[in-house]
C-alpha cells in the first residue's frame, strides 16, 4: 500500500515541484520515497536530493512497507535493462505462484517481495499478465524504449488512481488533493454535485465532483504515447457484464464458495508486517477472522466499533467470534469530543464528500489499529455485493421473477418476506411496484421528495430529468431489471464509494487494508450462481455463503437475520456536526448551492430533539459545506 504521484509533460509545461507533492501524501508511504526526474535525451535524476523542477517527466513514489521490508524493493522500480520505470500501489497476494512461474522461465530476481514479480510479469506477457493478477493495484509503468507509459487500476478500484489532462500536461496521483492543487481553483460537474447533495458521494462515475478530475476506470488499463500526451491504446481486462449464470448444484456451488474464499483468506494473510482483523460481529467480517483461524493463524488481533447506543452495538456478536478464535481484542468506542477532535482530520484525508458518519466511525478505528503497531487489516468488504447481502435486493429479485415468468419463486420470496419483516400485503404491492417503474417517473418522484424534504439545499439542475438522474444512485438501472443486472451496478457505484472511504481512512493512519472477498474468481463465481442460491425462498441473504460457512464460523452468528455495521451514532454526534458546520455563509465556488440558515436551523433542530430521523438527508449538504471548506486550493 503506498502513493503515486506522476507528472508528464511537454518543453511548455509548468514547473512541477515533486518534493512538495510527496510531502503532501506522506502518509500513503512513511516508510520510504523515491522521485525520479527527466526529458527527452537527458539522464534519470534522482527528485528527492536535486529539485529540477523543470524536468519534463516525473514519476514518484511513496512505500508503505508490507512485503519485503528491505529498501532494495523501493519505488520508482527500475527494471535491470533500464527499460522500464514502475510506480505501483497496492499488493499482489498471487506473487508467490507468479514468481515460480516466471523463475522456471529463467527470470532472475534482487528482491523477494510482489513489485519486481509485477514489473518482471509485465516484461514476460505485457498487458496480458492483467488477467493473471489477483489483487489490489493502481500502477503507471514508463517503457522508455517506446517512450510510453501504462496506467491502470484493479478489477475493482480498489486501489485509487486519478488523473488530469491540463494544458501541455498530464498528471496521475493517488488521492485528489495535490491535483486541486495544480488546478488552481475548484469547480463543482454540476450532475455530479446533484449526486454528492443526495447521496453524500459520487462514485460510479469517471468524472469526480472536481470538473478537470478524472478517475482512471477500473479493471481498464490505458498506452498514452509521450511524445504526444494522447492515450493510444485502452485494454479492458475484467468486465461485470460478461460474466453469466451458471447451470449449479447448491452442494457444488457450496463447496466451490468455501474452496475459493478460504484460499483468498490464506494468499491475504501474506505479509512481512504484523496483521489485525476488522471485526463488526456481522457474517462477513467473522467469516475472515474464523477461516485465519481455520488456517491455523495463532494470533489474531481483532478491532471492533462499539458505538454508545446500545441499540446500534454488535458487541455480543464480536465477542462470540473473539471467543472462538481466542483473538486479542480492541474496541474502540468514539465520544462525541472525539467527533469534535477528529471530524475535521476525516474530510481532509477522505479528500471527497463521503455518505454519513459510519465513515467517521472507521477512520476511529484505523486510529487504534495504527496505535497497536499494526499495519495491515483484513476486513468483509465487497461480500454483501457478490452475495446480495442487501434489503433492496428483494425488489429487483421480486421484479425479476415476475417478469421471467418465475411465479412460484416470487411467491415464496413474498410470504417469507411477510413473516420476515412482518409485512402487509400494502407493503409488500409496493415494494413489487417500486420494482416495476422505470426511471423517467422515479427520478422526478426523487426530485420533488427532495424538493420538499431537503429545503435546505438547491440541486443543480433539479428541474431536468435529463440531469436529474443523478438522484439515482444506479444511473438509470430499474430494479426490474432483475437481481443480477441491480447487483452488478452496485459494484460498480455504491461498492466503489465504500472502497474509497476505506482506502482513504486506513492510509490517513499509514495502514494497508484488505478485502479478500474482492478477487475476480470470486466475482465470477458469485455471479454464476442462479438468483436462489444468494437469496433463497425462504428469504435468507447470502444463503450460499452462509451454507457454505458451517462448521467454520458459529451458526448462530450465520443465522443473523439484522444487518448494522458501522452504524453511526447520528444522536449523540449531531451536535458535533452543527458545530464545526457553524454558520454557513459564501460556500466559495458553489454559491447559492446551500441556503443559508435552514441547514444550521434543521441541524440545532435534530441536536435539540434528540430526533434525528432526518440526520442521513442533512449529511450529504453538511458534509458538502465541510468537504468545500477543508479541501479549498491554498492560495
């Protein structure tokens, strides 16, 4: 886990000071930083001791150290013919297996850690080498034979990389800060902004918030020719869409599921720095602990949320696991003064608006694991969305057995259901008729419940179906579209945003996170499963996984039915809130976005009721005043 920063230009670009850049993104990569410097016909100089700000190109690196500890595996890598150039983030948990596939072809390699197995894999297969991969990536590789560079991002993104094309310049950084900075002033892509006031985050899309800021696509890797600075080749390397269903027995998918996520759980544990577990006491989280523990780890060091209402603890949960496994356990439990303390220190590092304070409540506890020593976290993300662990599954799932003609499926889906969540038919009609409507009548449903219920903000282009569609979190995909096509769009949006609020909350505190659940076997393996096997008749999520789970983690934590997570403590924090957004008067680039007094008044409103059913709407418009005044351009 570590920091890109990348600069290419022409003989007209500005001046580009790599030092200061790094020093902005240090805690990406304490452990050590390289910077390295060029033009056209001139020698490589080393950025960190001689500034030439004037070099045309320049790549840098900030390392956190996980795997092979020693600096001989630091970045930029150079290749030993010094053809190539590598500026790599992330981990490749399959190394060990690459690496003896590329030794019997007679690679010789300096280092024993993932990087040079990635740079030496790349001059073996070229791009092809992407399909092979198994892990969490963002690189920009320079062939300077060529005089071109590659750039590309996992399967999932769940590394990030961003990318600006400006005038006689293009730019790739691994977080979005020192890019508003080159950018001088800060513009809002209006659709965008419409999403962030709805839904607090933007993601599923190339364009951020930023206008100018791009993210780079994942599972996509890019050829920009230098001499130029126009992207010549685009190789898409993993594709949701192209993935189909499967003719399963559920005893054959179980054991296929199990086989799978226990080898991910094992190649994830590979680290030469000390490893924790994030555990909530839901399904997912325990599932990792429980099958390191099956794999015969001895310590296992465990990191828990306990929020101060009761009613939103998994306490009892997390402890049944820490029993079992015999884990030495954190619980880290925020105080309304620690919102007070360190909200601020969330928006600055998280960089873009991010969707309620659950997110808060993570960065919490990266704080402890970093202060136990601990460098790298192995957490549940991704699982509810290969395994349709969410409530607004059903609708798609009900829509697509009606209209495939599936009676009998929905109407067992339908009474389990009524007995589950102790429905009335009223309920249940509208539920199958939220399912039916195309987008042209729910996007302006959403704009006129915005319109009466968020009086404090003013969405832009509110009125335009056309722009509007920003409202809806799945850009134009209906749950009557059916499970599948709902869950792939998902992964694509909702699933992006919860990987960027963990990216940015772990490596604010200098710690790697992992997401075993997040590899493209397990992908098309979960997306082969018929529609029952994830969500079956009897209305049991993530059926497959949790059958396929028995005997390694507790029944009674497998037969949960609630779902919390990091369940903000929206009322004991709203206070903290309505004082750091204070008074809320020219909101800089976006003037007339926010109107000025109703948000203060909604927000003292839910601190003095102690009501704050309207907390999760407020957010996305705080989060927003906060988001524009922290991550302003220095001037």
């Amino acid at each position: 886990m570590c920091g890109i920063i990348a600069r290419f230009g022409t003989p007209r670009a500005r001046p580009f000071d790599m030092r200061e850049t790094l020093a902005r993104l240090r805690h990406r990569g304490p452990d050590a930083q390289g910077a390295i410097g060029w033009s056209p016909g001139s020698a490589l100089v080393d950025l960190t001791v001689s500034a030439f700000a004037d070099s045309q190109h320049q790549l840098g690196h900030l390392r956190l150290s996980i795997i092979d500890l020693s600096h001989a595996a630091d970045q930029p890598f150079r290749s030993d013919d010094g053809r190539y150039l590598l500026s790599y983030n992330g981990e490749i948990y399959n190394f060990v297996e690459l690496r003896a596939e590329l030794v019997a072809l007679g690679h010789v390699f300096r280092t024993t850690g993932d990087t040079e197995v990635l740079l030496t894999a790349w001059r073996q297969w070229g791009v092809d080498v992407l399909q092979r991969l198994e892990g969490m990536f963002a690189f920009v590789l320079v062939d300077r034979e060529f005089n071109r560079i590659h750039y590309c991002r996992d399967h999932f993104g769940i590394k990030p990389l961003y990318r600006v094309a400006l005038p006689d310049e293009l730019l790739f950084c691994s977080e979005i800060g020192p890019l508003i900075e080159r950018l001088n002033e800060i513009k809002y892509v209006p659709d965008r902004l419409a999403h962030v006031l709805r839904w607090g985050s933007d993601e599923g899309s190339s364009e951020t918030i930023v206008y100018g800021i791009e993210r780079v696509e994942a599972g996509v890797c890019s050829t920009v020719d230098l001499d130029t600075l126009d992207e010549t080749a685009r190789h898409v390397f993993f594709d949701l869409e192209s993935i189909e269903e499967q003719d399963w027995s559920f005893a054959d998918a179980t054991q296929a599921l199990r086989d799978a996520f226990i080898g991910s759980v094992d190649r994830h544990m590979r680290s030469d720095a000390a490893i924790g577990f994030s555990l909530s006491g839901g399904i997912d989280s325990s599932a990792v602990a429980c099958c390191a523990h099956l794999l015969g780890r001895q310590k296992i060091q465990t990191f828990t949320y306990v929020p101060d209402d009761a009613a939103l603890s998994e306490l009892r949960w997390a402890q049944m696991i820490i029993d079992q496994v015999g884990a030495d356990a954190t619980f880290i439990q925020p105080s309304p003064s620690t919102v007070d303390a360190h909200l601020p220190f969330v928006i600055k590092h998280q960089g873009e608006p991010f969707g309620s304070l659950s997110i808060f409540a993570q960065n919490e506890v990266y704080r402890a694991v970093a202060a136990k020593g601990v460098k790298v976290i192995l957490n549940g993300q991704g699982a509810d969305e290969l395994l349709a662990g969410y409530a607004q599954y059903f609708t798609p799932l009900l829509a697509g057995y009606m209209r495939r003609g599936k009676v009998l499926h929905a109407a067992a889906l339908t009474s389990a259901m009524r007995r589950q969540f102790s429905m009335d038919w009223a309920t249940v009609g509208k539920w199958l008729g939220r399912g039916a409507l195309p987008s042209w009548i729910r996007e302006p449903a959403a704009a006129r419940y915005l319109a009466k219920n968020a009086t404090w903000a003013r969405f832009p282009d509110a009125g335009s179906n056309e722009r509007f569609s920003a409202v809806d979190v799945y850009r134009g995909i209906a749950p009557r579209d059916g499970l599948k096509t709902t869950m792939k769009a998902s992964i694509r949006h909702s699933l992006a945003a919860l990987l960027r609020y963990d990216d940015r909350n772990s490596m604010s505190h200098s710690v790697e996170s992992r997401v075993p659940f997040l590899t493209p076997h397990l992908a098309r393996l979960c997306l082969s499963f018929p529609d029952r096997f994830l969500i079956s008749d009897q209305a049991v999520t993530k059926y497959v996984f949790r059958e396929a789970m028995r005997g390694i983690v507790p029944d009674a934590i497998l037969d949960r039915r609630d779902k919390v997570a990091f369940a903000p403590d929206n009322r004991n924090w709203a206070t903290a809130v309505r004082k750091l957004v204070g008074s809320i008067g020219d909101e800089g680039p976006a003037p007339g976005v926010v109107v000025p007094g109703k948000l203060e008044a909604a927000l003292a409103a839910a601190e003095n009721t102690g009501d704050t059913k309207n907390f999760d709407l407020m957010w996305p418009t705080a989060n927003f005043v906060l988001f524009n005044r922290y991550n302003r351009p220095s001037q």
